[in-house]
C-alpha cells in the first residue's frame, strides 16, 4: 500500500514501533499529509513529507486522498493561536493546534476546505511575515506550557516541537529534531553576534546535539525545559537562575532569516 493521506483530529501520536507503548517521536498536526509506506494491523507506518520524518500511526485517524503535490514553500496557511476552533455548516466543531496546516484556505472568508467539507474558522487567522519580532511574538505564546517529549502543542511540547512550530506558521520550514535542525541556517560564532530569533543548539558530554531554544536578545533564551520558559544564556550555555547553575552547554548558534 502507498498512497497520501490527511490527519483529521488535533494532533496523532506518531510512535517508533506499531503499539501504543511504543515511544511517540513526535506528533503529526490536523492538516498534515502523510504518505502510506506500509500496513500493520491497525498501524500503517508513513513518511511527512514536510520534515522528513518517519514512524507509525493509528489508521483509523487519518482520511485517505487520491493525490498530493508536496510544497514546502510558503502557499500553506498554518493557524497561529495556541488552539482554534472551526465549524462547519452542520454546526460540527473541531479543534485546531497552533502549526496545524489549513489546505483550500481563503483569507476573503476565513474558511478552508478538507475532507470535503467546508469550515469556518471562529476567529480571524493572523498572517505572520518571516521577522524576528514574529518569532519572538509567537513563542513566547507558548510561555509555561508544559514539557512533553515528542509533543507539538500547548498541551504538551518539546524543545525542537517548539522551534519547528513557531518556524512553521511564519512560513520558514523546518526538520523536527535538533540533531538535524542544526544543520539548517548559517553559523554565529558567539553570543554577541547573535540576533533574535537565533537559533541556539546545545550538546552534551560527548558532542551530541541534545537541546535547542529560540534566543530573544540580551543573553535572553526561551526554550522547552520542563515548560517552555525564559532563561539566561551566555558563551558557556543556559543558566538557570532558580537553581544556580548551568543547565545545558553551548554548542552552536545558527541564523535561519535573513531579515
């Protein structure tokens, strides 16, 4: 079996093995489109094609398409509030993350067309540029959510969760994991070079890159660590005032616009 298909709830677990228990790598959003690599049971292990990943998800969750041209640019439309809701002309609601991707969006109606359906959002979706203020704007958004690995929304997100989603609604696309989001961008040699919205990537004992935050500018980072909350940083890495040490370790720096 190969062929696309569409999540139609607010976020899937989207697991390592075919199971429940199996460890979730990350969350695939209302909106995404996946494509089908094979069938396992109930399961059906499939590739975004929007970063790259792979793993396994519930079957019964997803609404098959005929076809799908892949875009990575930016024609997609993303909700940018921590959750929306949108209704369609039976009166059905739907809840909607923040990231989540709106395909046959109108901006003249607020609407946008999946599934077959028609539906309306209930509140004005804010088209945001690619600046740093946006950035900024935007994750902060996220401020004392909680931790949750592999998460992806309010209620639960992880550090490179955090810098994807953001990335996502301004248009600038992203891989999922901070071991390949390092890769992305251009590299900043110190902290006093850095420009909000920077993008710093931390590692540890053995080089490996292991965390990643937004920086907001005067040795300011907000990051995904226990919640999403705003520390100190400098050369050496972040420094967590409340318990009077350094808790992550500089490794690089990396500039994804180019304002």
């Amino acid at each position: 079996m190969s062929q696309y298909a569409l999540v139609n709830i607010a976020c899937l677990p989207l697991r390592s093995e075919p199971s429940e228990k199996a460890e979730m790598a990350t969350q695939v959003l209302f909106g995404d489109v996946v494509y089908v690599i094979e069938e396992f049971g109930n399961w059906v292990r499939v590739h975004c094609p929007f970063d790259d990943y792979i793993g396994w998800i519930d079957s019964k969750t997803l609404y098959y398409i005929d076809n799908y041209t892949e875009s990575k640019n930016n024609t997609y439309y993303s909700t940018d509030s921590l959750f929306s809701w949108a209704i369609n002309a039976d009166g059905q609601r739907i809840l909607i993350p923040a990231g989540a991707t709106l395909l046959n969006y109108s901006e003249a109606n607020n609407t946008f067309n999946m599934f077959g359906t028609t539906y309306q959002l209930t509140q004005p979706l804010n088209l945001y540029k690619a600046t740093a203020n946006n950035v900024i704007h935007l994750a902060t958004q996220f401020l004392n959510c909680p931790y949750l690995w592999g998460g992806k929304t309010a209620f639960g997100i992880d550090c490179s969760g955090l810098v994807q989603i953001v990335y996502k609604i301004i248009k600038v696309p992203l891989l999922r994991d901070a071991k390949h989001q390092v890769y992305q961008g251009i590299t900043i040699n110190f902290i006093e070079e850095a420009l909000p919205a920077d993008l710093l990537f931390f590692h540890n004992e053995h080089g490996q890159i292991i965390h990643v935050g937004i920086y907001l500018g005067n040795n300011k980072i907000i990051h995904a660590s226990g919640k999403v909350r705003i520390d100190d940083v400098d050369n050496y890495g972040i420094y967590r005032k409340d318990c009077n040490k350094y808790t992550h370790t500089l490794a690089t720096i990396k500039r994804i616009l180019n304002e």
